[in-house]
C-alpha cells in the first residue's frame, strides 16, 4: 500500500443534496447495478461488481483482465452460471456519457462479448468472483484508440457497468489533500485528543501515511502543530512523532487559516482584515474553563516550557516549508468580492475554488488548475467532478466497490485531461473525508473506519500510480500559463456572515476585561482561537452542531467580557463619623487582576478614599474596605464605585451605594452617656453623705431620750465627767 494521498474538496458534492445524487451516480453506477430493484417485501436480489485491470487502465498492447464479484445476501443458494463480460465498441463521447452509462440510462451503447466465465454456486451471505482474460490478440481490442469504452459483466438478470481507460500518454493532474482535525469548539486540541488522532489508527496518522511519499499537495491547519508545541513535555508521544513526521515530509504545502477558518465568511461580514491568532499563551498559562456546547472534547491547556521562546506565536504555527499566499474558502463561496479583498490585503494571493464555482465550470465543463480572473487576481481551480470521484474512492464500502470507483475516478480525470489540453488539471479531497465519519454511512457515529489510511490511499494511488495521470507538483501548477474565469455570484451563508460579524464587538469588550491582567493576550488569545475554530470550513457540513457552536461561542464571550466587576452593593446606613465602607470586587477568570476601586461623592457631608488599588484573586470575590468619613449633616448620600484598568479603561458597570448618614448621633450618644455617668456619680456621692450624716442624727436622739444632753447637764450641775472636780476640792 503506497501512503499517498491529495485531500481537497471532494465531501462538499457529499454533503449537498446534488452532491449526494452525484455521490450515488459515482459510487453506485461504477459498483453493482442490479437489473431488477427487490421490492422491500422481497428477498435482497444478488449484486454484482466488475472492475477491469489494474485502475481501469488498458495500454495499446496489453491484454484485458477484468474480475466479476457476485455478492449474494439473500437466504437460497444462488446457482452457478456463466458470466459474459462485454466491451463498448465506441468510446465513450465525454463526461456526460460516462455518468449516464455508469448510471444505467444509456443502456443502448454498442457491446461486442469479449469473454465468458463460470461462477459456481453462490451460499446465502457468500460471495463469489470470477476473472475473465481478453488476450491483447482478440479483435475486440484491435484498433481501439485511446478513449473510455464502457464495459458490462452479465450474469443471469444481473448486469454491472463500469468503464476501461485506453491511453498512450499520461495527463498532467495535481491533488490537494488537507492535513485537518475534525471541526472542535476549543482553541486548541486537548492532550487527550491529540492521543486519539495520532494513535495508530487515528485520523491524523491516517492523513500523513496516506500522503507520505507522494506528490501530494498538503493543506495543513497550523492549530495542530500548535496545538502539540504549546502542551511541550505534556504533549502525547505519538503527537510528538506526528508532529516530527509532518516537518520531514517532502510534500509541498501550504497553511490554511488557523483552525481551517473560512476566509469567505470573513470577507463576506466586511472585517477590515482576516483574523489571525492573537497569542497561545492561555493555553499554558492556566486552565480555561471548557466550552460545552461542541461534539467533541475540547481543550485542557497544560503548562509548558518557561522559556519565552517556546510560545513565540510563529514558532507554534510552524508547518515547515510552505507556499504563502494562499487561500481555501469554502466550497462555492470564492465570490467576486471574495477574490477581489484577499487580492487588496494580499497582492499575493491565490485563491482556491471549485470548477463548478466559476461559469465556464458551471456545466460541468473542464477547467484548467491554472487560472484567474478578469480582474487578474489569481486562482487554483479544482475540478468538480474528478473531485467528487476521487472522493467516491474513499467513502467506497468495500474493496471491490473502491477498485470500481477506481476506475471511475480514472476515466473522470482522463476527460479531465484530455478538455484540459497541455494545461494541468488539479483535484482536491474535500475536508470532511480526510477527517470521517463519511456522511449516510450508518457504521459511522464517533469514530473513523479502521481502514481509513486504506481508503485515503486508494484514492492518493489513483493519482500518484495510475499510468494514465502525471502527477503535479504545487510550482509546476503555479508556473503554467493561467485560463481566465468568471467566478459564479453565489448567495453567502447569513448565518455564518452575522457570526463574523459578532467576533469584533465580543472582543472588544473582553480586550477591555484583558487589560486587568498580568498578561491580556492570555485571555483575549484564546477568544480569538475559538473564534477561528468556531469559523472552521469543516462544520459547513454539520449546519445543527454549528450552530450549538456559535451559541455558545457568543454565551461565554459575554460571559468573560463581564467577568470582572463590583457586587451590586446593599444600602448602607453610616452611624459613626469614621468607618469602613465594605465592597466586593468579582473575578471570574482563572487569573488574578488588578484593578484600581474609585470612589466618587458630590455630597460635602462625606469624605471617603479616592482610589484604593485592589487584587482580586481568581474565581473569587475579594472584599475591600475603603475608609469613609463623615461630616456634620445627615441624610441619604449616594457613593459612586468604579473599577479602573492600569491604563484607565473602566472594568465592569459603575455601581452605586446609597449611604444613610446619621453621624451626629454619635455625639448625641456620648453626651447622653456622659450625663448619665455624671449624674451616676453625684448620685452615689450624695446618697453617701447621705448615709454618713444618718448614723450621727441617730446618737444625738438616744442621749436626750436618757437625760444625757451634755451641754444641759454641765449647766445644772449634773455629774459629767468621772475627772471633774467637786466643790468641796476648791476649797480644801
């Protein structure tokens, strides 16, 4: 198995309704048709394949090997007969021809039988082959000139048609093949994920093996290779050797926006400029919360190395070896308008878009790889129909259904060629079959074939291997002289438009939040990254999940443009003439900020703090106190409370607290205090004189009630004191 593979733009036609009838014109016309359609109470009728030699290539010369499957699903056995291999006489007259007779319309083209082949008995569930060998003497296969000649295998009832390429001389064809991760929500690809699509049979291995060693073009999403760089020592080991892999590769590439963003889209909502990754440092610097509302897992940014250098933006976004300058819109949307900006930003650009988006493709017409515009902005145009089979090839079921869509895949690009002249003709695999599930596989929910590599391959090697195809390389295709086109005037996607639209204002207002941090860009950095995954090419194919995207893209913007502020503030009734008014600051992002808390009044009863300089830790609410004091007066004062950035942008809504100021009741209370103490005190000192005088009244009472009054008893002669002296002592 070869590891080539061009991606492009083959699942557009898949996704579309007309694509989808193309799909079934391309893959079930070149596999079994079966003549008689069983009813759905009938049982399941045979099926029949037919693949003619090696790519459905025949050379001048060379005999034809052709191989019959015959699958039977019923539940009787299925007799053996003969199978009748018959080749068209005629070639096939162009593209047209070849999808109608792989279609079973045009079921009268000239056959001659080449050659026969017994099938034995076929058990229910088998399945059966027989090969069948024209020798390159057969008449049937003298004279044929190179062209498509259709083929059918007949057995019984049943009958299947493919075609035979016969050709002298190989035609020029480049293939892109992008090298793009399913469409996520996050920034970037968590470690988890990357282990996913880089483990042996993920999506991403599939890629670089299908394409290694190839000519293959390679479309790479820059994300990726971020994605594993920014994680460092945490990365996944098979990511790290993805990541080596893509670097040593020899293929020529170029970038597409980051996250695969649709630059259509872009131009389309009249941003003066596509956007670009802003910075990858908040995938490192802390663990942003995850987006929900997306299909697969999103990112855990995890620390990487110290070093600055590690996060330098373009060292992340490094691909290798790159053409700059072009551009891949989404299918169909490469308007006039769209190659005229990108030409005025970028008078280098080359603009990538489908055969069928320019009028002289619009019919199904051949369009060189080479072109541009009237106005003279350049282009890479990718046919449409060679496109769609080649996609046929990788969304085939089974082997032998893929070796027809082989075939038809070959005779497709050979008209190509041939419409085509000297001039190159180029191919793409659309998105979303590099990265599967394939669309109206019911096998497929949330993981990829197995056999993906197997698939991608198969359709690299139509290019890369088939005799009939020279491959291109991207400066070949570059160099050769340009056809001109007319870009078809297509309707843009209006939802996707006023998305674009909405980036810019949501920015802004997180940008304005960013200012408060250490480091804005770690937060507006990844508003920009999911903003660009969010405008991925590849969720053009899935409108419902796109749109659970983009909701809840614009719900958690809004939410990390208010994430930080003041706390509605309840009234505050201010009873003392010197205190501390409390103030919530909120911050809801996982990084500390620092802000400044301004303060206003215009009533003189207050005086309170200007500014007082906050850090408000993460996802938390940090109180401040901001010292108010009070003058004489009272009444009701409104305090005005902003939060400023260190370069004075306002942070949050202005909040206002509504303050009762009754201070002078603080003096009251201290007078009134102060008069009861004092009356307290004289009190006590009264009521203690009080009860000192008390106990002397009482003495004086007793004594007159005994006849003891002492002043009375020294007047009449009485007895006092046992020491006085008595009259007879005077005298002797």
């Amino acid at each position: 198995m070869t590891t080539d593979l061009p991606r492009g733009q083959a699942l557009r036609r898949l996704l579309a309704p007309l694509p989808a009838a193309a799909f079934a014109v391309l893959v079930g016309l070149s596999c079994a048709t079966p003549a008689h359609a069983a009813a759905a109470d009938e049982e399941a009728e045979p099926q029949l394949t037919v693949v003619a030699s090696t790519r459905g290539v025949v050379h001048s010369g060379a005999s034809l090997m052709a191989t019959i499957t015959i699958d039977n699903p019923g539940t009787e056995v299925l007799d053996g007969a003969n199978t009748v291999l018959q080749l068209g006489t005629q070639p096939l007259a162009d593209r047209t021809a070849l999808r109608s007779w792989l279609a079973g319309t045009d079921p009268d083209l000239p056959l001659t039988s080449v050659g026969v082949g017994a099938a034995a008995d076929v058990a229910p569930g088998q399945s059966d082959s027989v090969g069948i060998t024209i020798p390159a003497d057969n008449d049937a296969l003298q004279g044929l000139g190179p062209g498509v000649y259709p083929l059918r295998a007949q057995y019984g009832e049943i009958s299947a048609q493919t075609v035979v390429v016969f050709s002298d001389a190989p035609e020029p064809v480049a293939l892109v093949m992008p090298i793009t991760a399913p469409a996520t929500a996050s920034g970037l690809l968590s470690a988890d994920q990357l282990a996913a699509l880089t483990a042996p049979e993920g999506i991403l291995t599939a890629q670089l093996d299908a394409a290694s060693a190839t000519s293959a073009i390679l479309a790479v999403d820059p994300a990726i290779p971020a994605a594993i760089r920014v994680l460092g020592e945490d990365a996944p080991l098979s990511a790290v050797e993805w990541l080596d892999d893509l670097m040593l590769l020899s293929n020529d590439r170029f970038a597409l926006q980051f996250g695969d963003a649709d630059v259509a889209a872009q131009v389309q909502a009249g941003l003066p400029a596509l956007l670009q990754p802003l910075s990858l440092e908040g995938y490192a610097a802390a663990p942003e919360p995850t987006p929900t509302p997306s299909p697969s897992p999103t990112e855990s940014p995890a620390a990487v190395d110290d070093d600055a250098s590690a996060l330098d933006l373009a060292a992340l976004l490094e691909i290798g070896e790159a053409t700059p300058s072009l551009y891949w819109p989404a299918p169909g949307q490469a308007s006039t308008a769209v190659f005229d900006a990108l030409g005025a930003s970028d008078p280098e650009a080359v603009v990538l878009t489908p055969s069928d988006a320019t009028t002289e493709g619009a019919a199904g017409k051949t369009v060189p790889g080479s072109a541009a515009t009237a106005g003279g902005a350049a282009a890479l145009v990718y046919d449409d129909g060679a496109s769609d089979a080649l996609g046929a090839v990788v969304t085939a079921a089974t082997e032998q259904e893929r070796a027809a869509a082989t075939a038809t895949a070959t005779a497709e690009l050979w008209f190509a060629g041939r419409d085509a002249g000297t001039a190159p003709v180029m191919v793409a695999l659309d998105r979303g079959l590099t990265t599967a599930p394939f669309p109206g596989d019911p096998e497929a929910v949330d993981v990829p074939p197995a056999d993906l590599e197997a698939r991608l391959s198969a359709a690299v090697d139509v290019i890369g291997l088939s005799s009939v195809i020279d491959p291109l390389h991207l400066d070949e295709l570059m160099a050769a002289a340009p056809a001109t086109i007319t870009p078809v005037e297509s309707a843009p996607d209006a939802e996707r438009v006023a998305f674009a639209q909405s980036i810019p204002a949501g920015e802004e207002h997180v940008a304005t939040i960013a200012t408060a941090l250490e480091n804005p860009a770690v937060l507006t950095g990844i508003v920009r990254a999911e903003a660009l995954q969010a405008l991925g090419a590849g969720w053009a194919a899935q409108p419902a999940a796109w749109a659970e995207v983009a909701a809840g893209f614009a719900e958690r913007t809004g939410k990390r443009g208010t994430a930080v502020g003041i706390q509605e503030p309840a009234p505050v009734n201010l009873l003392a003439a010197n205190t501390d008014l409390p103030v919530w600051v909120r911050n809801d992002l996982p990084w500390p900020v620092t802000v400044t808390l301004r303060a206003k009044t215009s009533d003189p009863r207050l005086d309170i703090a200007d500014t007082t300089q906050v850090i408000a830790q993460p996802r938390s609410s940090t109180a401040v106190q901001v010292p108010v004091e009070a003058r004489v007066g009272s009444g009701n004062v409104d305090i005005e409370l902003t939060l400023i950035g260190p370069g004075g942008e306002i942070i949050g809504p202005v909040q206002t607290v509504e303050v009762n100021v009754r201070a002078e009741w603080e003096t009251i209370g201290v007078v009134i205090l102060g008069a009861l103490i004092v009356g307290l005190i004289g009190t006590g000192i009264v009521r203690t004189v009080l009860r000192r005088r008390k106990p002397a009244a009482s003495g004086d009472e007793s004594a007159t009630e005994r006849g003891l009054d002492a002043p009375e008893a020294a007047d009449s002669g009485g007895s006092g004191s046992p020491d006085a002296p008595t009259e007879g002592d005077t005298h002797g």
